[in-house]
C-alpha cells in the first residue's frame, strides 16, 4: 500500500511539473571605451514575479538567476570591466512580464513577453536618459519548440545590448531631478513642443529631434501628383530619398512613412500612434519607386540603438523587429523619447 502511495504521489508530481528558464546575462556587458565607472539596477516593477507560460503539457516559469538583481548587475559589470572610467550608468527596470494571449480571430494563444527598460547617466543627483526599450515580442508556438528558452533569451540579449549601447549613447540635454526619476517620462516631455503647443507646425521633419521640437527643416519639401499622392521628397532643386524623411506635417495632420505607405498619426493621452501590425512595419521595403530605403536591417542591437540625437530614420522603428511579425493590427505607439514603435499586442 505504502509503494502504491509513493507512486501515486510521484506520478502527480511529475503531471503537475512546472518547468523553470532563467534569464542569465550569457553575454559579456564590457565598455570597450573604458567609459563607464559603474552599473546600477533600478528595480521600478510593480510586481516582481515575471510569469508562466504553458509548454505543451506542462507550465514554464521565466526568472532570473539571482533574486537580488541590484547586485547581480553590479557585480556582473565589475567582473567584464576591469578598465574603469568615469561615467555612472544606471538601469532602470520599468517593466517585465511573460504571458499567454490569444488574440482576437486567432486559432492559438501566443507566448508574449513585455518588457520597459530606460538607462540614464547619473551625476550627482542628476540623471539624465540615454536609451530605452519598450515593446512586446511575440513567440510563434508553430516555429518555437520552447517558448520559455525563447523569451529568456531574447530578454537577457535585450537587456545585455541596451546596456552596452548605452555606454557611448548620446544623453539627453534636460537633467531629470534625482526626486523625479520615477516619473521622468512625464518630466522630459514637458520639455518637447510637440507635446505642448497644441497644433503641430507644416513641413518636413528629417529626424525625430526635429519632430519633438517642432522644427521642420526647411530645406526639404514633397511633391504630389495629380491624385494628391507624394511621390518624391525634394532638397532644394534636387530629389533625395524618401528615407531621408522621418515625417511630414500638412494641415496638422502627421503623416509617417512606412514599408508599406504613409500612415496617418493620431494622438491621445498616451502620445502619438497608428492603427497598424508587425506584419506592415517590417514588412520589407519596395524595390521601385517612392519606397527605397524605408526599411533598415535588424537584428537586436540596431533595434535599440536608436537615440533622440541620432537623426537616423533607419532606427526610428522601421525595422525587422524581434519577434513574430503578427498580421495583428492594433495601435503602434511612437516612444515620445526615442520615437521608435512600441507595440501593445
């Protein structure tokens, strides 16, 4: 009886296992300018249980290695930086969150990861913001055996490039308050005109900079043809490429190119979006015509490389992305500090 029970107990055991996947920085975080003096974790989460997702017939849990997080990176630092500089980089840790969603018209839940982070560069009791990543990755159970070593990794290579990128970021001009960096997204978009004055100036913006501050540089303008449509950007006399172009402004209406066409901007509490997929976005770019150039390479790096002082529109949010690239439209927000698209599904 004893072994029956013993047997009974050990089969529910492994019917009802749950799997565990850590998050592992597996990836060397080393300043290769030597510019960087330390490394601080700022652990904002609400809720510190990352999540569990299913996998097959069993459930996966997503953690990190090590429950105290702040030392884990600091020391994780201090080992790949034995040249120390004088700059003091801080990560912020807004949110993460693993889960399984169906949405809507789908046949199958999807694996989904959301994650924000920010780093900022720290002096004294003043930060100010380098670099962030906000955004929701999706994992295609059909192309994915495991969705949980997926996202892991994913996580630990977007956490280990925003970081290394953010050693030789461009900051930003406005210091935020040390008794502010809680809110300092709300704080620095008191800083922009684009978010102030209530309607938004005619022209053509070449960068996001531009956009922010509401200065359309005026030596580019559109042509249209007989049916309202652009079909070039001009500089001067001479044509340039439409991917020289972040946006343009007509009537107070924001007009955004994309892969697949200029899209409409709306805006509402949150900022600027458009109604729109993956699938449209990273859609690869056309080989004639108006569209050369829209769409940049991607792999990690250059997804979160992108910075408000760059003036690169390849790294505005037109890229191949991480991820399943979902047919799903829903509203894409623009990142009102680094204008790169922030996906919500």
């Amino acid at each position: 009886m004893m072994k029956k029970t013993l047997l009974f107990l050990m089969f529910s055991v492994l019917c009802f296992a749950q799997r565990t996947e850590l998050i592992r920085l597996n990836q060397s975080i080393k300043d290769r300018n030597g510019l960087a003096r330390s490394l601080t974790l700022i652990d904002n989460r609400a809720d510190k249980i990352i999540g569990t997702i299913a996998d097959k017939k069993e459930t996966a849990e997503i953690k990190f290695e090590a429950e105290d997080l702040k030392t884990y990176f600091e020391n994780r630092f201090l080992e790949d930086n034995k040249k120390l500089g004088n700059m003091d980089v801080v990560l912020m840790l807004e949110e993460l969150k693993i889960y399984d969603e169906q949405d809507e018209n789908k046949q199958y839940p999807y694996a989904k990861a959301k994650i924000k982070m920010s780093t900022f560069l720290k002096r004294s009791d003043r930060y100010y913001f380098i670099n962030r990543f906000s955004n929701v990755i999706v994992c295609d159970p059909k192309r994915t055996a495991h969705a949980q070593r997926f996202l892991a990794t994913v996580i630990s290579d977007i956490m280990t490039e925003l970081i290394k990128n953010s050693y030789s970021g461009v900051v930003s001009g406005s210091f935020i308050p040390e008794n502010e960096i809680n809110n300092y997204d709300e704080y620095l978009r008191n800083n922009f005109k684009v978010f102030l004055n209530p309607e938004l100036k005619d022209g053509v913006y070449t960068n996001f900079k531009e956009f922010l501050n509401q200065r359309p540089n005026s030596g580019y303008s559109i042509e249209k043809n007989k049916k309202g449509k652009v079909v070039r950007l001009m500089k001067g006399d001479l044509q340039a490429p439409l991917s020289d172009m972040y946006c343009y402004v007509e009537e107070g209406k924001v007009y955004k190119l994309t892969p697949v066409g200029f899209e409409v901007l709306q805006k509402d509490a949150i900022g600027f979006y458009m109604y729109t997929s993956r699938a449209n976005l990273f859609a690869e770019a056309k080989t004639g015509g108006v569209f050369i150039g829209a769409v940049a390479g991607g792999i990690v790096g250059a997804l979160i490389g992108a910075a408000i002082e760059s003036g690169s529109n390849s790294n505005a949010g037109a890229m191949h992305g991480i991820g399943f690239k979902s047919n799903l439209e829903s509203n894409v927000y623009i990142d009102s500090l680094t204008g790169a698209y922030v996906f919500e599904k």
